[in-house]
C-alpha cells in the first residue's frame, strides 16, 4: 500500500511584508513545505528565514539549484513575474505567482505556453477564486435558484494612503498601471461569475493634479450581451475605502461587498418551489460556503427571509421573460462580519496554495490556472489601451493549452 505522497518543497522568491503575509496563511498546511527563502537584500531574507527555520538565499538560481525546492511561490513586483515564472517552469518546478501573471498578455501567454510545455502545475493568486461567498453565488447558479448574472458591477474606492508619490505601484513600467496591477483580480472574478470569456472593453484613465493616473474604469462585454463594469480608484484613506460588487440576474440581485468579500445580500423573486429552497440553505450553510483548504472560524451563517405574496399574482416580465414569482426573498451569507476581513483573507491564500499542493499530487487543473491569469491580463492590458486611445479593444482569445496538467 502507498502512503501519502511527501510534501511539496516550495521556495519563496521576494521577501516582503506580503511574502510574511503569505507564509503566515500556509503555516501547517498538509501536503507543503517551506524548504528555503530568497531576496536579494540579505537583511529581509535572513530575517523571514530565521523566522521560518529555513535557509537564506539570494536568487531565484540559488533557489533553483536546490533538490528540495519542487515549486516556487513568486512574491516580487508585477514586472518580474513573467521572466521569473517562465525561467522556473523551464527549470521543472511547479509555481504559485502572486498575481498579476504578467504585465502584458504576450508575456502571460508565454508563461501558460512554458507551463503546458513542461508539464508543471502554474496557479496565480486570484485570491476571489477561493471566497467562499463567490463560490456559494456561483453553486445557487448552478443549481438555478439564481439565473446567469446579464450585468456584473464592482466598484472599488481604495486607499493610497501607504502608497506613497515614489511606491512602484505608480509606475507603470513595474506595476503594469492599475487595471493590470489591481483590476486583474475582477476581470477573473467577473469570468468566473458570468461563466464566460470576454470580447471587448472600452476605458477611461483619469490623474491626479499633477499625478500619476489614479482612478480608471472599464466596461467590458461578455458573449451574450453582458457586460461587466469596473471601477477603480485608488484616493481613499484606509478608513474610507468602500468596495461593492453587483451582479444582475434578471429576477434577483446580489450585492457582495469588500475587495476581500465577507457578506453577500441576494434579493430574488421567486415561485414558492423556490421559495421552500431557499429557506432551506441555512441548514446547507456549510456545504454552500465549503473551499477545499479554507478553515471555517465556525461563526458562518447563512439566513433566509421570505416575504410570501409580496407581489402580484399575475406573471412579470423582463427582457422577455415572463415568470410567475410572488414572494420575495432575502438572504445573507455572512463570514463573520468586516472584524473578520484579515482571515478570510489568509484563509482564501490557503487555499489557493492547497489547490497547488492538490493539483500536483492529483494531477488535476488548479482553479486559479494559467487559463485565468492569461485572460484577466489580456482585458487589463486592452482596458489600458482603449483608456490611452479612446476606442474599443478586442481582447484577445485565451491560450490552446492541449496537452497541459489535466
């Protein structure tokens, strides 16, 4: 009988404070290991390997020279991504890469072709991927208490106040600029929700007096019709910030709110089959809101209201469709409330690292593959072109990844 299959050795590459952050959310992790740390300031290696009981290195190729290191988990700056990924798929180990994936499409492109190449399990941090909130939306989908979203909305007011006027994230040339830097994490999450892959995009860049660009927007179709808005601007305090993501879905909407989700609220009209289907999610709270690798606290909670006959007998009508749909329902999903913010964070890291371990072992597709990292680049990379030019982009269709981990 074969025993489990050992720990996967990983090596970190970019000792920052969101490396520690990292490192922190995989801590006892089954199935990984951290097996050496790298950055070129010896200071910050040392500190973060003397904290983790592993060696100090300097590079990627000290990383990369070691036995024990089968995958890398890249936590540089957005400009470095591309080269570093490529060079550690070509050199057979596995990655896990901080998103974005690259700072342009082609770039990505070619990190997915490298990944397919050799065979070897790529997973990028699109952390929404493993939010129980967007995973409860997209299974009350499938099971059709909520139709396909027609309209996806997030707007995001953020803070810059630790970003200061010479942080990289400013500078286009290391960051990408704000639709690859920041925006990439909800073009992924408007594909995953709207179960699509986008057309084209339309944009607008606005600066600061005398600034750099800090708040832009894109409108972004979606076969079918659907469009997707986003809007991001980064001149809030920390206090301040505000972020709301609106999906339509004809009979019902859902507003989900933080850029790190922690309470969804669904209003739907519904028939009373539905209706009894609804209430009964509560009692389904765990499996609903249940990520392979994510820890629940245990103060989860899903609550349902129905208002029967809150409306009209007679059918409705929208965009053709006619249904009959009396009662009213609302429901929460709630993870703990906003104190809970920093661990459902942590945890939604943990998981992604959980599918990197899982797909390897497995030789499954992680859910944060390559195939995502390349499209959410390639609508941010055409977003900042039609804000620059002022006319419509066609985003580029996704990479043939035949012959890619299953």
């Amino acid at each position: 009988m074969s025993g489990a299959p050992p720990p996967l050795g990983i090596g970190l590459l970019g000792c920052g404070s969101f490396a520690e952050f990292v490192l922190d959310a995989a801590a006892g992790l089954p199935g990984l290991r951290l097996t050496a740390v790298a950055d070129p300031s010896r200071e910050r290696a040392g500190r973060l390997g003397a904290r983790h009981g592993v060696p100090a290195l300097a590079c990627l190729d000290d990383l990369l020279e070691r036995d024990d290191v089968s995958a890398v988990l890249i936590a540089t700056p957005p400009a470095t991504h591309a080269a570093t990924a490529r060079t550690a798929l070509r050199a057979g180990r596995h990655v896990f890469v901080e998103k974005p994936l690259a700072t342009t499409a082609e770039d990505a492109a070619g990190v997915a072709e490298e990944a397919r190449r050799g065979g070897r399990v790529l997973v990028v941090d699109h952390v929404l991927r493993y939010n129980p909130l967007l995973r409860a939306v997209q299974r009350l989908t499938g099971r059709g208490l909520l139709a396909p979203a027609r309209r996806f909305l997030f707007e995001n007011d953020a803070a810059d106040e630790d970003l200061d006027p010479g942080h990289w994230f400013w500078d286009p040339a290391r960051s990408g600029g704000i639709f690859v830097e920041h925006g990439v994490h909800f073009f992924d999450a408007a594909r995953a929700l709207l179960g699509s892959d986008p057309l084209s995009v339309r944009a607008t860049a606005l600066s600061r007096p005398g600034g750099p660009v800090d708040t832009v927007s894109a409108d972004v179709v979606h076969p079918g019709g659907v469009l997707a808005s986003h809007l991001h601007s980064f001149t809030h305090a920390h206090r301040a910030e505000r972020q709301l993501m609106r999906l339509d879905h004809g009979f019902a909407e859902t507003r989900i709110s933080g850029w790190i989700p922690v309470r969804a609220q669904i209003s739907a009209w519904t028939d009373e089959a539905d209706a009894l289907r609804w209430e009964q999610l509560p009692q389904e709270a765990s499996g609903l809101l249940s990520v392979d690798g994510f820890r629940p606290h245990g103060e989860e909670r899903i609550t349902v209201h129905v208002a029967r006959n809150a409306g009209p007998a007679a059918p409705a009508r929208g965009r053709s469709e006619e249904r009959t749909v009396p009662h009213h329902v609302r429901a929460v999903l709630d993870l703990g409330g906003e104190a809970r913010k920093p661990y459902v964070y942590r945890q939604s890291v943990r998981a992604a690292l959980a599918d990197l371990v899982r797909a390897v072992d497995e030789g499954t597709r992680p859910v944060a593959d390559e195939v995502g990292g390349v499209h959410a680049v390639a609508v941010a990379e055409a977003a900042t072109i039609a804000a620059r030019t002022g006319t419509e982009q066609a985003v580029p269709a996704g990479p043939d990844l035949t012959g890619a981990p299953a």
